[in-house]
C-alpha cells in the first residue's frame, strides 16, 4: 500500500511492504497551497509508477480546504474507531486504486475551546500499541500548532493545542522584533545557550506579552546579539508552552516531529526534569497501515 501525508505545505508518500516497512518514499512542495485544487491529477503524478492498489491518505487532504472533506471522530477514540471514520472513494485518473483519507479527531472538554486534529491522530496511532500498561501517556507534537495529548488504555482521551511555531514565525518575520534580528530567518542558527536564556526568561512574572517586549529591549541594550535574539525568543515561547500545557504529573513525554525541533523540545524539558523519547515524523506512515488493516479486519 501507499501511504500519503499531505498537509498545507507539504507532501510526503510512501511505499509500504505488506508488514508496514518503508520501502520507498518520495516528499514533493505540492501541499494543499500549491495545488490549486488538483488534487487527483497531482496525486497521479506523484504516484507514477507506483501501482499499488491501496492509497491512505492523512492530513488536511481531509479538511474543508481539501480533496474530500471527512467529518472528525470524537474523542475519546481508538484506532478502531478512527479506521471506521476513513473515507473511501475511487478517482478517474486512477484506475483501479481504492483511496482512503484519514478523519482526524475533534474532542470537546468540560472546561475550554473544543480542539481538533488532522494528520497528528495517524502518528499516535502507529504509538498506541508501544506504550506499556494503561497510562495515562503523554505525547507532544511540536509544529506549527503543537499538540500535547493523553493517551489511556489505547484511546486519545483528549490534548490541548498551543500555536507555537505560527507564533513564532509571525514574531520573527513581521513584527518589531525581526528588526533587531538577522533578514534571512532560513540562516538561523540553534544556539543552546540564548535558547536557555529564553527558556528561562519565560518562568519570570509579567506574562508572555511582558516577556516579548524583553525581547527587543535586550537587543536595544546589548545584552542580546541579532544572531542569538531568534533562539531566545524560540526558548521564551516554548517554556511559555510547557508552563501552560505540561502535566503536573508528566515524567516522560513522547516526542514526534522533525529532529531539529524536537532537540529544543528536548532540552526545554530536561531543564524541568522531564524524560522524553524521540520518534521520527514518518510515524504517519505506519499509522496509516494500521489504520488500514483495522479496516480490513
């Protein structure tokens, strides 16, 4: 089978052997926001050949803005439920291909803004039969929108969502701040320590909006370089993160997403006491064929 994550900006496939291991892989700049609604003649380009017969896909494909929108599984939920709520459908310039989208999840807390997820529900399932006993387990997902879910027994019980990285670009790239720091935001550099300058910064009273103007006047007095002022803010916004959203009764966090951010995910919460347990973003992938087979079955 092939299995496809295709979000907003990005497109990554793989080509899976019957017991879910990678054989193949392909990424492509063909997210949703590229494509302009071709959605089935990208695919079909993307997938030459490749003849699998059987294409899951994940992501927001699924969403409003996407191929075919599929309504979200509540919360809490399994993998049984959520291979239940996959959408399948067939394409004309596809023949012979049964497509499947993932549904995502929506949950509604007692107390709170409902929350919802597309793509991330695929990575926890490829977790849910790794973790031992009956939890409760916590899994982030740092991005642009990070995730932080409770898995018990199985089942996503439900998570909280904080925009971190859209935050973050939006400060380093349009706001009074990407003045004191350098033009090109793709040449950043990680610097361990600015970062836990920030880190630290954020557990000081006076609130996020405080700790950012900080920010600048550190800039303004020399007490921040340009080239350190990006990692610093990166650590004010994560330890703003994990001061709202950590369990108090968190001793080890999974990580799922790209190396380079996980390794301040990493150190953000090592300086907390937190253990964690890194696991790679193509986790989508073998959560889709396990999907896939909780459907056959």
């Amino acid at each position: 089978m092939i299995a496809i994550d295709w979000g907003t900006s990005s497109f990554r496939a793989y080509r899976l052997t019957d017991d879910g291991t990678v054989r193949e892989q392909r990424s492509a700049a063909a997210g949703l926001l590229a494509c302009g609604g071709r959605f089935e003649a990208v695919l079909a380009q993307q997938l030459e050949g490749w003849d699998d017969a059987e294409v899951a896909l994940a992501g927001m494909i699924g969403s409003r803005s996407g191929w075919h929108e599929v309504p979200y599984v509540a919360a809490p939920a399994g993998t049984a439920e959520i291979a239940a709520g996959m959408h399948a459908f067939e394409a004309a310039s596809l023949p012979g291909r049964r497509l499947l989208i993932a549904p995502g999840l929506s949950h509604r807390p007692a107390e709170g803004a409902p929350e919802v997820m597309r793509g991330e529900e695929t990575q926890i399932v490829a977790l849910l039969d790794r973790l031992p006993g009956d939890g409760p387990h916590w899994i982030c997902l740092p991005g642009t929108h990070s995730k932080w879910v409770r898995v018990r027994s199985g089942r996503i019980t439900g998570w909280q969502t904080a925009m971190t990285g859209e935050l973050y670009a939006l400060l380093r790239q349009h706001s009074l701040l990407a003045a004191l720091m350098p033009a090109d935001a793709a040449a950043d550099a990680d610097d361990p320590e600015a970062f836990a300058r920030g880190l630290a910064a954020s557990a000081q009273a006076g609130g996020l909006t405080h700790h950012l103007f900080g920010v600048r006047t550190r800039g303004l007095f020399g007490t921040l370089t340009p080239e350190q002022a990006p990692s610093f803010l990166s650590g004010l916004l994560i330890g703003h993160e994990l001061l709202g959203l950590v369990p108090a009764a968190a001793t080890r966090v999974h990580l799922v997403g790209s190396a380079a951010l996980l390794q301040r995910y990493e150190r953000a919460l090592a300086a907390s006491g937190i253990a964690t347990q890194r696991h790679d973003e193509a986790l989508s992938a073998r959560g889709l064929h396990v999907l896939v087979r909780a459907r056959r079955a």
